[in-house]
C-alpha cells in the first residue's frame, strides 16, 4: 500500500495524481471540506473552496479515471457523501448543498457508465467519531487487509503500477485509488472474492428467515450457516422444507408456517422461545407476489396479499419483542415496485412500500431496545419464483425484466444474501431505519 500527498483543492494535482494511475479498479471520493456557517455571511472564497473539494474534484478525477477503467473492462466508482444532503442543518447550507449535488452527480454518472460496467454509487454516513486518520484512513485498512481476490491482496490508495518503494506519507488526496495488478484474472462483476480470515460475522447469533425454502430465503440462510449462524426458516409445505434442508449444511431449525397467517405468528414466535435463548436477527422475506390487473382483483386476494406482505411482519416483529436480544437486527425484504410503477404491480408494490417504511417507524421506536430495523430492496432477481411459467415463457420474462436494469443483467439471489449478511452483521451496527437497494439501478436511473 503506498500514499501519495495531494490537494483535493488543486486542479493540476488532481490531474497529476489520475495521470500516475496506470490502472484502477476502484475510485473513492472521500476527501470533504466540511464548512459550518450560517448563510448570511457566508463569504464567497468559503462558498469556492468548500466547492473545488466536495464537487469540482470528484468530478474531475471521475472524468479522467473513468474511461481508465472502462478500457480496462469495469470498475467501481464510490462518492462519500453525508446525511446532511438529504436533511436541513444550521450551519450546513453550503456542505450539505455541495454533497447534495456530488449524490446527483453519482446518479447521473450510474447512467452515463453502465455500457462501460463502472458502477458508481454514493454512501452517506452519519455523524462519525474518526480517529487522526478519519475515514479515508479506516476505508484504506479496509480494502488493503480484509478481502482478496484470486492470486493477489485487494488494496487502496495508489499504486504507481510499475513497482517501486512504498512509503507511508500521509494522503490527504481527494480519493483512494486501487491499482489493477493480475489483468488476466480480472472479470466483471467480482463472483470469485474469498475471505482471508474464516467466515465468522454472524457467530453465536440466532437468526430466522421467514420464505426460507427457495430464492433469496434459501440463498440467506445458506450463508448465515457459512457465517456462523445458528438458523431457522418458514415455509408452507413440509416438502420444500425437508429439501431445503437437504440442500443447506449447519444448525437449521425448519418450522412450516403460514406468512399470511396473521394469528399464526404467535405461534411462531412461541415455538422460537422453546427452541432458543435469543433472537439476533429476523429476515422478514416471505412474500405473496400475485401481480393482476385492477380489474381482476377481489377483496379476498386484496387482504390476503397485505396480510401476508404488510400486516404479518409487523405482527411477527411484535410477538418477537421478548425473545430480541440487545443488539438484533430486522431486516425487511421489500421489492424496487414499491419505487417504480410497472404492469400490475400496484397492490404488490403498496404493500411493499408500506413494508419498507416500517424501517423508520421501528427503527425509532425500538432503537431503546438495542434493535435496528433496516430494508433490503431487491430490483429484478432470478429466481424460482416464475419456474411455473415454463422454461420459454419464463426465459421470456427474464428477458423483458433485463431489458429495464441499466446493468443489463438480472441479479442472482447469492448477491441480495451477500447484502443481507451485511445488514444482519455488527457490520452494520450504524446502519438503521435504511433500506439498501441491489437493483442493478433501475429504481434510481432514467433508462
């Protein structure tokens, strides 16, 4: 790992220092001027630093290490914003208008890119403690000593590319840049990245799935196990939860349970107290996806979809209360419908969006009790849900719903668990009453 010292303010150092990047992989804008001030008064030499750092930067080495890493075959681009660009804050006028734009900015350049596989996303911390270093200096540990790929260790900052001494001056740069070393085994996206340590975040922890005997269900339960986690999961049919436990390896409790059964989850819940001492984390992803015409609906099918997609989990999560130990994690499955209007999805994408705005509503009520509440967002995923279709009609279907993803391509359920691990994680401890979207972008970009 090497550090280079640049002025983010700098517009010939900022060229500089993407000209000496040979290659990259990924990009992270995080050097900020934070400016508290109030408005009257604010001067405007304040107004252009503050500016040149937290836009004019990133905008500049996005342009020029951009087309780098198209010609290399992808990359990833990540813009560090802050809450303060989605809420009011005294003071923060300036700080939160330029990150606001810097997050418009990642939008627009998610759409620009997505031919050339550069994915561009933006994070928004809150208010953070950081040590001398700040968070640049805690996201370089994190690239260079916690994950790898095949045959060489991921690390950030820059790397000049033809070798040379590292040495450990301080980066004060207005991003971290990964150099590409081992070409030949680049592919996009990443399916292949391995732990350096053993796979342990979720060890000692209790979890249940509820829809856990096929697609993202059964795809999170296999890796909470790989995690360490102690598992249950629901399902209507004995059948597929006898085969979903054939398929799956670790400590796995299966409980046949009705989602839409709103009385029933009393009963699961109960059931869970008998069998463990505790509940860290609760995945709420069973689901009814009945997709009709207005016209087509009746009031049964209507109730039946909201209790199963709305009522249930809320009902769930109360009857659990006594069972969540002092640092859980809910995590709701909610769906890009509840964002987007698309073909006889109204009454789905109401309940999910409902669902999904349960994260904030919880999060604030239950945060006393050590419990975050957070939504996981899946945008077009392959699954077996469409498997009834026939293999023509279905490979049909997966066409037309890959068509509307800027990526172009569908997710795979293995991905959407990935994410869920993340949020079910102490990983996460800092993340509450959000929901993370994996949709391939289709419910932030014009496409």
């Amino acid at each position: 790992m090497r550090f280079v010292a640049a002025d983010a303010s700098d517009l010939a150092g900022v060229r500089q220092l993407a000209a000496d990047a040979e290659a990259v992989d990924i990009l992270v804008s995080n050097a900020s001027v934070m400016t508290f001030s109030p408005t009257i008064g604010q001067d405007l030499a304040s107004y252009d630093a503050t500016f040149a750092v937290n836009v004019r930067a990133p905008f500049l080495l996005t342009a020029l290490l951009a087309e780098k890493m198209a010609a290399a075959g992808g990359g990833s681009i990540v813009n560090v914003s802050t809450t303060a660009a989605g809420f009011g804050m005294p003071g923060m006028a300036v700080h939160g208008g330029t990150k606001a734009a810097l997050e418009s900015l990642t939008r627009t350049w998610a759409a620009e890119f997505t031919e050339s596989n550069v994915r561009v996303n933006a994070a928004a911390p809150g208010p953070v403690r950081t040590g001398e270093g700040g968070r640049g200096e805690g996201m370089a540990r994190g690239f260079g000593h916690r994950w790898h790929g095949p045959g060489h260790r991921t690390q950030a900052h820059l790397h000049p590319g033809r070798g040379g001494p590292r040495d450990r001056r301080s980066c004060q740069g207005p991003g971290q840049l990964h150099d590409r070393r081992d070409r030949g085994r680049r592919r996009w996206p990443h399916r292949n990245l391995r732990r350096d340590r053993t796979m342990d975040r979720l060890a000692g922890k209790h979890a249940l799935i509820t829809g856990g005997t096929s697609g993202i269900g059964l795809e999170t339960a296999r890796e909470f196990l790989a995690e360490g986690a102690t598992v249950a999961i629901t399902g209507r049919s004995q059948e597929k939860l006898d085969e979903a436990a054939r398929q799956l390896d670790g400590p796995l409790l299966t409980i046949a349970s009705d989602a839409g059964d709103v009385p029933g989850q009393a009963a699961l819940a109960a059931r869970l107290r008998e069998e463990w001492p505790k509940l860290d984390i609760l995945m709420s992803n069973a689901a009814d996806v009945t997709h009709l015409p207005i016209e087509a609906w009746t009031e049964e099918a209507f109730d039946r979809l909201l209790a199963t997609n709305l009522k249930a989990p809320f009902f769930l999560i109360r009857d659990l209360l006594p069972l969540f130990s002092q640092q859980s994690s809910v995590i709701l499955v909610g769906s890009v419908s509840a964002y987007i209007g698309h073909e006889n999805a109204t009454v789905y994408g109401a309940a999910k969006a409902g669902l999904l705005s349960y994260t904030r509503g919880l999060t604030h009520e239950l945060k006393d009790r050590g419990i975050r509440v957070n939504g996981l967002s899946p945008g077009p995923t392959i699954t077996n849900a469409f498997a009834p279709l026939g293999p023509e009609r279905q490979a049909a279907l997966y066409e037309e719903l890959r068509q509307t993803v800027p990526l172009h391509r569908l997710g795979t359920a293995t991905e959407l668990a990935k994410a869920a691990v993340y949020l079910a994680s102490d990983e996460s401890a800092y993340t509450a009453g959000t929901v993370l979207r994996v949709d391939g972008g289709i419910g932030q970009l014009a496409y």
